[in-house]
C-alpha cells in the first residue's frame, strides 16, 4: 500500500522538473518579447545630423509649448503616413 510520504518524487528529480519548467518559461517569454520587440514601431527618431539640426532650431524657441510643438511637427513629418492613420485608428 502506498503511504502519502511515497508519491512524493526524489529530490534530484523534483529539481530537475523545476529547471525544466524555469526553462520553458523563459523560452516562452523570450519569444514573446523578441515577437512583440520585431513588431514594434520605433519609438524614437535616430539622430541623424538632419533630424539633429531641426531639433536645434526648434530650442531656439520661446516657450516650452513652441518648442514642443516643433518637436512634433519633426516627428509628424518624419513619420510615415500609414503609421499616422494606423496610430490614430480607434479600436
């Protein structure tokens, strides 16, 4: 007859089951975030020396809210049209 101490696994094997599972787990996660990093839009313009001049002239504004919003002009510019119409879409 079995007694409750003797379905318990041996210890090497409850270990191995554990790194077993700690693997899975990190595959699956590291799949998930190298699937969700290749489909991401970038989330900053390089700084080329063209993008880095316009943002120079827009600190030459006045007030912060002028500056921001050249800023985003650069960015809106820079940006491609399908991502525009795609970031706005309501959902």
């Amino acid at each position: 007859m079995l007694t409750g101490s003797s379905l318990f696994l041996a210890p090497g094997a409850r270990l191995l089951g554990a790194a077993a599972a700690l693997c899975t787990t990190a595959a699956i996660a590291a799949a998930l975030l190298a699937g969700w990093q290749h489909s991401a839009d970038p989330v900053w313009l390089a700084a080329t020396p063209e993008v880095l001049a316009e943002v120079a002239v827009c600190d030459s504004e006045a007030t912060r809210i002028e500056r921001d919003l050249c800023k985003q002009g650069i960015v809106v510019a820079r940006t491609s049209s399908e991502a525009r119409v795609y970031a706005i879409a309501p959902h």
